[in-house]
C-alpha cells in the first residue's frame, strides 16, 4: 500500500506563506485524486483541496485564492498557503481520494 509522508509544516506569522509538500513511497500516477485536508483542535477534519490526475483542481470555497494545490511529478503534491491567518492553524493531512490512505500529518500554526 502506498504511505504519505507531509512535510513543511511550521509556525509563520499572520500573512506569511508556507508550502506544505506531500511525498509518496510509489508512483500515484495510477491514483485519481490527491487531496489535502485540515484539522483544528477539537473539530472535524475538514477538505482544503482536492487535485486530479489531469490536473483539475477543486478547493474549499473559503480558501480559493489564497491555498494552490499542485503535482510536481509522479510522487508529490504541495499546498501553497499565502496570507496565512490564524484560522488556518491545523494539522494538515494529504489523503488519496477514495481510500483510507492518510499521511501523518504536518502542523502548521498561524501566530503573532
């Protein structure tokens, strides 16, 4: 079974940027969609973005223009964070769409 493994998470100041990067241990050219994925402490687990094969992207309407999902190849998708806030704070999962296959997740938090 294919693993993930995220990346980059970090503390950044309110309008900074990160790029979080998701890694797999085999190709996903073969998998449909990647996705990226949120939680905050003490809520559910929430969709960010979403980025097929072909490239089509699809983000949580509350974040379009500010978060980019990309593929850089067969093996990673990052998440661009520009004008970061501090509702952003979460732990970030990538997840391939239609599986149980989650990485570990990276925190990222948002503070002055």
């Amino acid at each position: 079974q294919v693993q993930l493994v995220e990346s980059g998470g970090d503390l950044v100041q309110p309008g900074g940027s990160l790029k979080l990067s998701c890694a797999a241990s085999a190709p996903i050219v073969s998998i449909n969609t990647m996705g990226w994925y949120r939680q905050a402490p003490g809520q559910q687990r929430d969709f960010v973005a979403a980025i097929t094969r072909g490239g089509t992207m699809n983000y949580a309407d509350s974040l379009k223009g500010r978060f980019t999902i990309s593929r850089a190849n067969a093996r990673t998708v990052y998440l661009q964070m520009n004008s970061l806030r501090p509702e952003d704070t979460a732990v970030y999962y990538c997840h391939i769409e239609g599986t149980n296959v989650w990485g570990q997740g990276t925190q990222v938090t948002v503070s002055s």
